[in-house]
C-alpha cells in the first residue's frame, strides 16, 4: 500500500504541480504588492480615488454597499493584467524563439480520393472503399 503512495507522489506530474503551487503563491504575493503599491496609487493619482470601498447605493431602506466589490474587481483585473503581459507574453515570446527551427514533420498520411478517409500515403488500396488510390 505504501509503495503505490510512493509511486503516486513520485510521479513527475504530483511534484510539478506541488511546485507550481508553491511558486504560484509566491508570486500571487509579488503581483499583489506591485498592484497595491505601484498600480493602485497610479489610479489614485489619475482617478482621484484609490479606493472605492464608500460606493454604494440605496433602494428604499435598503443599502447596497458595491464598494468592495468593485475593489474586488478592479484588483482582479489589475492582477489579471500585470500576470498577462508580464508572464504570458514573455513565456509566448520565449517558446517561439526556442521552437523557431522546428520543422513541422512529413505527413504519413492522404485522404482517399472516394471516401476521403485517412490512408496511408505508400498504399496503392484504400482500406476502407478498396479503391485504387
């Protein structure tokens, strides 16, 4: 029993992941204090208002306090966007520039010119509709 919990954690995809874990929330912590110290007080200095946990409304006698999710939302979208052109773009870019030279491989395989199946390309038969090809 405890040699197949050792082969499970083992597996290269349970310690990938637990490493993902790890740096993800090491860098959610970097993207939080870029977006609370550089990017919501650029907000603040553009907009006036860093802080939008005031806002709200009433219906009736009924008060509706959106403010903190609106805060909510507008550091989602702010996390969103610093992880996209900060990590997605560069990782893009990096990926392309090593799969550059990458040749796209020679087909094995043609459509039949009858039942358009997929035959391979030495074969003088189709298997499917036994038509010359």
């Amino acid at each position: 029993m405890l040699s197949g919990f050792k082969q499970f954690i083992m597996r290269g995809n349970v310690v990938d992941l637990a490493v993902g874990v790890v740096l993800g929330g090491a860098f959610g912590a970097v993207v939080t204090a870029l977006v609370k110290d550089l990017i919501t007080p650029l907000i603040a200095a553009i907009v006036g208002k860093p802080d939008f946990s005031s806002l709200g409304f009433k219906v009736g006698e009924t008060a509706f306090p959106v403010g903190d999710f609106v805060n909510a939302v507008v550091a989602f979208l702010l996390v969103a966007f610093a992880i996209y052109f900060f990590v997605v773009v560069p990782m893009n870019a990096l990926m392309a520039r090593m799969h550059r030279g990458d040749a796209t491989p020679d087909p094995t395989t043609r459509p039949c010119k009858e039942c358009l199946s997929e035959i391979p390309i030495a074969a003088k038969r189709c298997s499917h509709c036994a038509q010359p090809a």
